[in-house]
C-alpha cells in the first residue's frame, strides 16, 4: 500500500516537473496575479519551431493579469526613439493580451513613457502577428522594463523580441507620463464637433 501511495506522488511529481515551464534566463514573473499562471519556455513552440515564452491561466477565472518581463539600463537608448517588435499567438485569451514597454524615471512610481497595447489589444486565438511598441526614451532615463502579459484565462507564446532605434518622425504608440500624449499628428477637432 505505501509503495503504491509512494509511486502515486513521484508519478505526480514527474508529470507536473514535464507540463511545468522553466524560466527563461534573465527573465521573471510579476504582475497582479503571477501566481494564477505558468510562465517560462516552452520547446519548440516558438515561430520556427525553436523555443517560445509563454503565460498560461491555471485558474478557471482571473481577475488581474501575469506577465513574464525584464528590465534593463536605458543607456544606450537615451535621448532616442527605440521601437520594440515581437511575436505573438494566442489560444482562447478571454480578456486581453499585449507586449508591453516602459521606461521610468529615478525617484519616481509615474514612468516617462509606457505603453501595454492596452488600446490594441490581442484576444481570442490568434496565429503569430508581428506588433511593435514604439516609444521615447528620454535622457533622465533610469531604467526600461517590457515584457508580455495576459490578463483573464487563456494562453500567449511569445517569441523573436527586438529593439531598435528608430527616426523621430516614427509616431509613438504610447503615452508619455503615463498619460495619451497630447501631440496630435495635424490639427483635430478644430469645430469641437466630436
């Protein structure tokens, strides 16, 4: 009876270490909720069929999100306008999904810049889609920190991230003190009719 008892719980613990998702290096879960999701690789999921980030739901029902991220110096992007590109799929996303960037200032909570694809956002099932965040760094620059996130139930992949720098006349998906920019590309609503 103990030996059954006793392989029961190392066949649990193999199955949950198989379907469990190791961290990537550099990388950590954070969000409103971590704990309600899995996060880390997963093999041979990814665009190419190498290895893919991933957040899945655990819980049948989420309020709040998990996101997979880091954060790094700003330095070699300060006083320039840096694009974010990466993959992203999808898998039964009830509430929303996004990649995300921003980019802090020292001594404060309010970013500089931010932008989680909030007004954009990924749902339902998707197959890879290419989104890009594009957003000022300012020279008082203390840090960025980006990632992907799911908020609700469901399940991301996320895959091929990059940065670089871009032309000042690229228009900025984002916000700039945590607030919508107010730079319009051309006079609106010059008649108050909207």
């Amino acid at each position: 009876m103990i030996k059954s008892i006793l392989k029961s719980f190392l066949l649990m613990g193999t199955l949950v270490a198989l379907l469990s998702f190791d961290l990537p290096t550099g990388w950590f879960n954070a969000g409103s909720k971590p704990k309600s999701y899995e996060m880390g690789i997963e093999k041979a999921a990814g665009q190419d069929g190498n290895n893919a980030a991933t957040i899945k739901s655990i819980d049948k029902k989420i309020v709040g999100f998990g996101t997979l991220m880091q954060q790094s110096k700003p330095d070699k992007f300060l006083g320039k306008r840096v694009k974010m590109t990466g993959f992203v799929r999808s898998e039964n996303v009830t509430t929303w999904a996004g990649l995300w960037l921003r980019v802090d200032q020292p001594g404060s909570q309010q970013p500089l810049s931010f932008d989680n694809m909030g007004d954009r956002p990924i749902k339902g099932t998707t197959g890879w889609t290419k989104y890009e965040i594009v957003l000022d760094v300012p020279n008082n620059s203390s840090l960025i920190a980006y990632g992907a996130l799911l908020d609700g139930t469901g399940q991301i992949w996320f895959d091929n991230i990059m940065f670089e720098v871009v032309a000042d006349n690229v228009p900025t998906t984002g916000s700039i003190n945590g607030k919508k920019s107010a730079t319009l590309e051309e006079p609106t609503n010059l008649d108050f009719e909207k």
